[in-house]
C-alpha cells in the first residue's frame, strides 16, 4: 500500500495556437494516504486524466514531484511503481478464459501454478466471478469486462494503488450500482490506495471517503463528501455538488444592512451582520434543500411566485421568482406547489454560506 503525494506539480502541453504553452495542471500540492478512497471530480478538459497518468508514470510532469510513501518516483518507469490502472473501456484478452486473465499478470511474475490459481481463486471470490471462471472473456458484457479488468488490476499483492479513470462511464446504469459496490468492497477488504476520476458527482460521492475537486488544472476544494454539501468552498463547489446546486445570490452592503440587487429581499439580521465586516464582493449561497417555504404568509419572510414545478418522485424542486431574482428550493410537501402561487421564503442563517471575492467566509 502506498501513501501518494503530489508537491508543486505542474504539466504543460505545448500548444501550436498560442505563445505559451497551455497548463493542464499548475502549482497542485495533494496527499492521498495509504489505503484510503479517493475521488477526483471535475469536469471534462480539468486534468482529472492528466493527473492519474502522471502518477502512474505514464506522463512525465513538467515540474514538481510525485512521492510514494516519501519516496519521489517522477523517473521510475510504470512498472516499478506497482500501480494498476483501470480505464474508461473494459481491457481484457478476449480469446482467454476469465480465470486465464485474471491468472496473466501473475504468470507474468513468474509465480508458480499453484500460488496463481490460489490467488485467481480468492480475487474471483472476492469479486463473485466464480460462475464465470471457464467463460470467454468475449462473450461478458461490459459490466463483467470492468470486473475482470479490475480484478486483474489486483490480482499481484505488490500492487499499493489502484487508479480508476471513468470506470463506470460505459456501464449499464442498472449494472452500476453493483459494479461500484464491488469497488468499494475491493478497497476495504485490500486496504488499497485507491483514486477514482469522474465527472460524476453521484459516484464521486457515493465511493469515496474523501473527494478532490479540480477546476482548470487547480485544486478546487478537498474535503468529505458531507464537507463539500454543507461548506463548499466556492461557489463554484456549491453549484457542482448537489443536485439542484446550491443557489448563489449577489449581495450589497447597505447603511441597512445587506440586499440583493433586482429584488426588494430582505435578509436576516443574522446573516447581514455576518457580512458587516466582509470586503470585496460579497455572495450568499444557500442550498434549495436548506430554503425555508411556506404556502400560508408570513410577515417576516419574503414573497416569492412559483414559476416551475419540476416532480422528483419523493420530492419535487420548485422555481421561485422575486423580481428579477430566481432561486431553486426542495419541498416534500407535494400539495402545497403550483405554477403561479405565492410562496413565502427564508434563508435561516446558519444554513447559509457567505463568500468575500469566491472564498468562503467561516460564521
């Protein structure tokens, strides 16, 4: 198992259209530790690929090192890194038997016949392959293809991370479930250094322990997946996790307090006196599960109008206007949302994150 670092990378790709060179990653300082679950997010073109190829060794980073347990290997060839890889498209021999790939990398060692099929034998166990051992690897769907390209991925014992790189992304969604199940299972019985990249938050955070989000070649935010929902760093966090995102709204400083342009909004004292001391621009963010609504009037609420009511089986999430301003909250209450009703609102404060120039400002 392997603690994994990255100090100071940076990698640029040469680029025939500008005058410099264009980073996929810049100045980016990680630790991964040994045998956690990771998970790199973002979305497509962020470097997400780029970074588990530097680690695997199959790209060279342009500056700064990577580090196995304290050890830089930015020159040690993929193979002496010990690193298994599993790619966006299943790779198996699909003239071989499942047993026969999942037996390859070990004949490869040199292991001796009964030590491969002791080791296929509890890789195939742990994986529930046993009903496919004599199968052609041809005849498995993708979905079973992953599971045999993820178990030959694991079958040496000198293996001490596992990269996976959109996994899923080719899978049947009814298969992906128990594929990521599976996942997780391999890396807490192995206790395996495990990075997972997707542009899938659902995946992200329902497999990982810790999820890194990448923006532009930079580090974004790297927390817990209940750090990220309640405390996102930006604003840009907020909106990427969740699902409607979160709801960032553009506030002033007034003699009175806070407001928000384009609407007659009044914010909790609570809320305005947190900005009282905040320079540079000011943001709210607040998510739709975390807005207060009620169909009967309250006095010291904010009137909004129902624009759109869109159904999500055990709730629904509810367009609201005031003004010029448009907000998303999640209700449970199916019989209190219709098109073009009033609906009154609060923000309660301690459900709201306040920015000064993109950065979260802690209450």
């Amino acid at each position: 198992m392997a603690k994994i670092e990255l100090k100071s990378l940076e990698h640029r790709y040469a680029s025939s259209r500008k005058e410099k060179d264009s980073f996929a990653i810049e100045d980016l300082n990680i630790v991964w530790e040994d045998g956690t679950a990771n998970a790199l997010l973002g979305p497509s073109g962020c470097g997400k690929t780029t970074l588990l190829n530097i680690i695997s060794g199959l790209i060279k980073p342009t500056s700064g090192s990577v580090l196995f347990d304290g050890v830089e290997v930015n020159d040690r060839p993929t193979r002496e890194r010990h690193i298994a890889q599993v790619f966006q498209f299943p790779v198996v021999y699909d003239t071989m038997t499942v047993f026969d790939n999942l037996a390859f990398p070990l004949r490869n060692q040199g292991k001796e016949g009964n030590e491969v099929e002791a080791r296929v034998n509890e890789i195939m166990e742990l994986l529930d392959l046993g009903s496919l051992t004599a199968m052609k690897a041809s005849h498995l769907n993708p979905a079973e293809k992953q599971i045999v390209s993820l178990g030959r991925g694991i079958a040496r014992k000198d293996t001490v991370a596992l990269l996976l790189d959109e996994p899923l992304t080719v899978i049947d969604p009814i298969l992906k479930l128990d594929l990521r199940r599976k996942l997780r299972l391999v890396q807490q019985e192995l206790k395996l250094t495990m990075i997972y990249v997707t542009h899938d938050q659902h995946e992200a955070l329902t497999f990982a322990d810790r999820v890194t989000i990448v923006r532009d070649g930079f580090i974004v935010q790297s927390a817990t997946p209940e750090e990220l929902f309640l405390h996102p760093r930006t604003p840009f966090v907020g909106y990427f996790i969740g699902s409607p995102g979160m709801n960032t709204l553009r506030c002033e400083k007034t003699s009175d307090g806070l407001e928000i342009p384009g609407s007659s909004l009044s914010l909790p004292s609570a809320i305005a006196s947190r900005a009282d001391k905040l320079k540079g621009r000011i943001d709210l963010g607040i998510r739709p599960e975390f807005v207060e609504t009620s169909a009967e009037e309250r006095s010291d609420w904010n009137r909004f109008t129902i624009q759109m009511v869109d159904h999500a089986g055990a709730y629904q999430v509810l367009t609201l206007q005031s003004g010029s301003l448009q907000i998303k909250a999640r209700v449970e209450d199916h019989s209190i949302s219709k098109e073009g009703d009033p609906m009154w609102v609060n923000f309660p404060s301690e459900k709201t994150n306040l920015y000064a120039d993109g950065e979260r400002v802690a209450p």
